[in-house]
C-alpha cells in the first residue's frame, strides 16, 4: 500500500504518560517510548509513499505539566535532536519544527536551527516537529501586522508557509478532540481516532488509518 492516497499525514501523538502507568514506569520512559515510535513511524512513512508527516511533540500549553517532567522532555529532545539528525539525514529527511521561539532555551533552539539546516536540501521526506506550538498562538502570530486580503497571503504568515494541510490527523489514546493543533491547516483534513496508546502504534495501525482515509470522498465544501 503505498500511501492510500495521503501525502501529508499529521498525528497527535498522544498517551505516552498512560502508557508508562500502565507498565508502573516514570512518566519519562514513555516519553522516550513515544519517541521511539515516532521515528519508526517517519520510516514506514516513507515505505508508505508519504511526502509530509507532521508529530505533536511539545505544545504551548504543555508547560503547565510538573516541571520535573517539562525538564526531561528538554533534555530528550535535546538528545534526540543530537543523537539521530546525522541519521536523518543520511535517510533523506528534511527536519523543520513549528511552534514558539519565546521560552525554549538558547541551546535548544541553536540545536533545532543546526537540525534544520544540515537537513534543508533532504527531499524524500519532511517531518514536521510541532514543538511549543499551539493553533491558536500560530495564528494570533500570523496575524500580527497581516495586512493582506487573501487566504493565501495570511499562509505565508504561518510558522511554515510550505506546509500543504493535512490530509489526515491521527489521534491515538482514545480522546477525540484537535487539542489546538494546526487549526488553520486542518479546515478540511480527514480525522481518524484510536484507542491504542501512541508507544503502541505500530505500522499496521498506520496503514489501517490510511486505508478508512482511502475509502473517504472528500468533497471540501462541494457535492
């Protein structure tokens, strides 16, 4: 199956606390898990034919979560970011993240510009990291001094103008909701909900969310 006709697939990567509760484990192992998962899932995306995959990594109002666990999702994406970008890279995949400068540590923003820059020209795939981001901040942002007429003046106001919307938006963990996530691209996206916790998502669940989008008319508005 090669893609089921879905070229930007974006997922809310949600359960990884439950996940770790479950198992009796710190909070932070299934962050790690999560992550895990994340960079399995880019890989099958590209086996899938999918051109653009965007992950919920860390939103805007995240930071209200103990600060015990705000801290060691920094230090994992920091080491995350470090560890596998040489990996990435070699594998074709332009990284760019979208969200909030205001707030991130000066390391960590140096490392994520580093990321996207070593991995600019890569074209086989672009994994969209939302990081400090929220639907609604990225729009009161673009708002900001917008003086144009046009939808499509106001997308290049966006954190990331080269971003086509979502065809689908997976959520895993059972909760049915967008949770401020890419308000302005997901007007028209296909929704697909699952139970199964984001560390457990595999490769079949994937395809089968890319097989109920497949059996979908999407109409946009028309008949």
């Amino acid at each position: 199956m090669r893609g089921a006709g879905a070229s930007h697939v974006a997922i809310i990567t949600d359960g990884n606390g439950r996940w770790a509760q479950q198992r009796g484990l710190p909070v932070a192992e299934g962050h790690r898990a999560g992550a895990d998962t994340v960079k399995a899932r880019l890989r099958d995306a590209v086996d899938l034919g999918i051109s653009e995959l965007t992950v919920y990594s860390f939103s805007t109002e995240n930071w209200s979560r103990p600060e015990d666990e705000v801290a060691a999702l920094m230090a994992m994406f920091s080491s995350r970011i470090l560890g596998e970008t040489p990996e990435l890279d070699s594998e074709g995949v332009r990284m760019r993240f979208v969200g909030r400068r205001e707030g991130v540590g000066e390391e960590l923003l140096a490392q994520m510009a580093w990321a996207e820059q070593t991995t600019a020209a890569n074209d086989r795939i672009t994994l969209y990291v939302a990081f400090n981001y929220g639907g609604r901040a990225e729009i009161v942002d673009a708002a900001r001094g917008f003086t144009g007429t046009t939808e499509e003046e106001f997308r290049q106001r966006l954190y990331a103008p080269e971003m086509h919307d979502p065809d689908l938006i997976i959520r895993t963990s059972g909760e049915q909701r967008l949770s401020n996530y890419l308000l302005w691209q997901s007007a028209y996206s296909e929704l697909h909900f699952t139970d199964v916790l984001w560390p457990d998502f595999g490769r079949a669940d994937l395809e089968a969310a890319l097989e109920q989008y497949a059996a979908r008319r999407r109409r946009f508005g028309g008949r």
